[in-house]
C-alpha cells in the first residue's frame, strides 16, 4: 500500500490549539503501517482518543533468558527507592513507539525485557531514527546536544565527487590532524565497517580517494547482523565521516561513558571494558545515582562510584575523576534526549577527556546488553579513598532485577503519547521511517534515503531543548583555567 506523503507531514509546533489536528492528521499515514493492530490510547492533554500503533501482529517471539537462581536472590530495591523511582514513571510522557506494556504479561528479568523491546521495535519510527546516526544527529541538533560535526553523510549510494573532494582537502593541508576522522557505517553496529583514521594510517595503508570510495561501497551492502534488533536491522545503509574525538587520557580509545536513563532519569553511568570474567573486566565501573534526599529524585543527587578493580593505575584514577566531574552534566543531558523522544529506557554516549571538544555525544542506544550493578547498604563493599575522590570496591549485586521491576511497574503509571507528538518539536516531517516500496519507481541514479526528513531549527524556536548550563558544562567543562583535565596533568 503506497502510503500518503501528504497525510504523514507534520508541521513544526504552533498555537497550542492547533496541535491536536496536526497530530490527528498524521493519523492515516501512521495506520497505514503494515502488520499492525490499532489500540485506542488517551493522548494527554488532547480532547479525544487517537488510534495509534500498538503492537505487531507476529512479533517475533522473544528470546530465551537465563532464569535467576533460587538460591541466591538479589535484594530489590528499599521500598522508599522504589516509590521515587515510580513517581519518575508516573511523571513521564512514554512515546507510543516504545510502549511494550502489553507484552509484561508476567514477571520478565532483564535479559528478557530487552529480547522483547529489540523484537517490538521494527516499523517504529523513532527506534528507526535513533538507530539511523544522520538522522539522530539531525534530531538532537535541533534538541541543543553537543555532538561531534558531520564532516561528510550519504545514504546507499556514495557520492564520489564529494568524497574526492574531502580527501583534497585533507591532502593540500600541512596539518597532519585533518586526517583524524572516523568513518563509520550508520546501519550497522559493532564497529563494522567502521574506520579510525590517522595521517600514519593513511599512508601506510595507502589509502586513496578511490579506496575509501570501495570500502563505503563494501559496507554500503552490508546488513545487520540476525541477533540485533528489528530496528537496526531496517534501517537504510548509510555512511558518515566525523572528526576523531581523542581523549587526554593516556589509552587507544577515547573515553566513554554510556549513561542509561529510566522513565527520564539517569540511574547510572557505565565505563565498560567488559564482564569480570573477561580479560580487563575488572575495570568496569559504575557511577550509581544516590539521591540527596531518601526516596526523592533530584538534580542534587549525588553520584557513587564503584568498580571491581583491586590495581593501581593512575590513568584509570584520572578516567574516573573526569567521569565523576562530568556525570551532572552528561545525566542532565542523557535526561533531556530520553524525555524529548519519549524512550522510557535510552542508553547515550558520551566521550569524556578532550580539551579541544569538552564532552559529546556519541550515540545512543535503545536496549544494551551490559552488566549493571550497584552497592548493598551495609553490604561487604571497602570504600578506598584514592586521587579520583574514592571508589567502593568489590561487594556489588546486579542491578538487573532492579531495572526490570522498575520499568515493568513503570508501564501501568506512565502518560502516552503517539511519535508524532515528539518528532514534530525536534524537526521532523514525519513520523515515519521507511520508504515505501509501492507505486514510488526508484531512480537507479539516486540514492534511497529515509522518508523521514528533519529540518534545521533555530534556537529561538526551539519548543524544548537541553538546559543551558547542561550544554555550557558539556562544551566548556575543559576551557576555564584550573579545570580538572590540566590539574591531572593530561594536557596543557
């Protein structure tokens, strides 16, 4: 069925009045999806009920999950912890694109709710633009996050003239830094595809225009892998160069912290180097939210760090002192995406240690299989006062069950809205992803992009955007004198 371009536009926001009829008028396009049932559900702040997608028919069936042992029964949350956490569900607006509270009809652990979240997220729109890192940049542009520039974007089709033209640049410059980009697949996860280039690099490999030109055309037909989500696996092959974040800190990588938001807050930051048993595992760290206030949610919760790892590294010391001093600003950030696209559980990235670029965005993820942990009150963890302002070491339980109860509970609280409601405030003209594929001939000579267009907002007719202090930290975390990064002696 070919879908009605003109039905799916939606306009940027206007007179309060007026949005209840720009939303119902999204509403053939929306239910035009195919495989879909229609459930009535209660738009706030609208004078009456809009149908809006609630579930797919033959939703693959979601994977098996270890069940927890019997034996060892991880403590849930204290009751007072739990209420403030469902008063966050009860507050928040949950785009209908990510509402799996009619597949919660028991008791799931966290293995499972993501089996079920990844399996539901085919055919919906804002799963598909989050997954799709052009269209993602362009959203959160418009929400006011500082991100790493877009140097050069394409979708299935690789423009060569402008590619030639970017490696020009880089080889009629005396600056050997041009060279430090990443080009990244944005269909694609793992780092497949992905290509962390420097000037040594590209003159020992020999790379050329023409070779860059081959490998985007390599990966441009390459699809996503049968274990990731039905989301990912729909998106439309694309390519994006961006410019190296490097961070101070003396490792291959940059630093990056993956903040998870639940029902619009940020309940922990991960530095991942992988499960304990892996080979630096121990290394993984949390930074756990602790609110100021017993049983209350607030910006003045404090943030505690805790790890597995026994060593002394002072370059691990230094990671964890940045990590620390960003968290305010990364949460608030991490708060400010989960809540403008409605997604009552959001992973985002965020790279940490660059004097040049402060902290950005990497990307986000809806669904991550990490570990989560935290510390038992009045458990076995040591607190270890160290350089980083100390640590608690050792001790932690999973934080998985936790997680679970307080998203599956969050479902039968939270508000719904549907996509349109999000989208259109961060400059979307549609709620829709996919092309359709009927009575639309495709040019051969023209790259397939995605339905869903954004536009550029400007500042000043922003209707919701990141707070700016939020913004101001994250940029200017490293410029004034004294900062943290030239106290650890990591750059100038």
């Amino acid at each position: 069925m070919q879908v009605p371009v003109q039905n799916a536009r939606i306009g940027m926001p206007r007179a309060p009045a007026r949005q209840a009829a720009q939303v119902r008028s999204l509403s053939p396009a929306v239910s035009s999806r195919a495989n879909v049932t229609l459930g009535t559900v209660r738009i706030v702040q609208s004078p009456q009920a809009s149908h809006v997608p609630m579930s797919f028919q033959a939703a693959p069936k979601p994977l098996a999950a270890p069940r927890m042992s019997l034996q060892q029964p991880v403590p849930l949350l204290p009751q007072d912890e739990m209420a403030a956490w469902l008063r966050a569900a009860r507050d928040f607006v949950t785009n209908t694109d990510f509402d799996v509270g009619p597949f919660l009809d028991r008791k799931r652990n966290i293995t499972e709710l993501m089996n079920i979240m990844k399996a539901n997220s085919g055919g919906k729109g804002t799963i598909q633009a989050l997954g799709d890192k052009i269209i993602l940049s362009k959203l959160l542009e418009n929400l006011g996050v500082p991100q790493m520039p877009v140097l050069l974007s394409t979708y299935t089709k690789v423009d060569k003239a402008e590619v030639e033209k970017l490696v020009s640049s880089w080889t009629r410059s005396s600056d050997p830094e041009v060279y430090d980009v990443v080009i990244k697949p944005t269909h694609l996860s793992s780092a497949m595809g992905a290509v962390i280039m420097s000037k040594a690099k590209w003159d020992k490999e020999q790379w050329s225009a023409q070779k860059l030109i081959e490998h985007m055309e390599t990966y441009l037909e390459k699809k996503a892998a049968d274990s990731e989500s039905e989301a990912l696996k729909s998106l439309i092959p694309g390519f994006i160069i961006q410019p190296r974040y490097r961070s101070s800190v003396g490792f291959n990588f940059p630093l990056e912290l993956r903040v998870v938001t639940i029902w619009g807050k940020a309940r922990v930051g991960i530095w991942w180097w992988g499960r304990v048993a892996d080979p630096k595992g121990r290394r993984t760290t949390w930074l756990v939210r602790v609110p100021k206030v017993s049983g209350k949610l607030s910006d003045d919760d404090d943030w505690e760090v805790i790890h597995e790892h026994g060593g002394h590294n002072r370059g691990f010391e230094v990671s964890l002192k940045l990590f620390r001093e960003a968290m305010p600003a990364m949460s608030a950030a991490a708060e400010g995406i989960a809540t403008g696209v409605g997604a009552p559980f959001l992973r985002s990235d965020f790279f940490v240690g660059s004097a040049e670029w402060g902290v950005r965005l990497n990307e986000v993820a809806y669904g991550s299989g990490v570990d989560y942990k935290r510390r038992l009150r009045g458990g076995t963890s040591k607190h270890v006062t160290s350089a980083s302002g100390g640590a608690w070491v050792g001790g932690l339980v999973d934080d998985g069950p936790a997680i679970a109860e307080i998203l599956q509970e969050g479902f039968k609280l939270c508000q719904r809205k549907p996509p349109a409601e999000f989208l259109k405030v961060l400059g979307a003209r549609t709620a829709l992803y996919e092309v359709p594929t009927r009575g639309r001939p495709q040019s051969v000579s023209k790259p397939i992009e995605p339905m869903m267009k954004v536009e550029a907002v400007p500042p000043e007719k922003r209707c919701r955007q990141l707070p700016e202090d939020a913004v101001r930290d994250l940029v200017g975390l490293y410029k004034s004198p004294g900062n943290m990064l030239s106290q650890t002696g990591c750059c100038p």
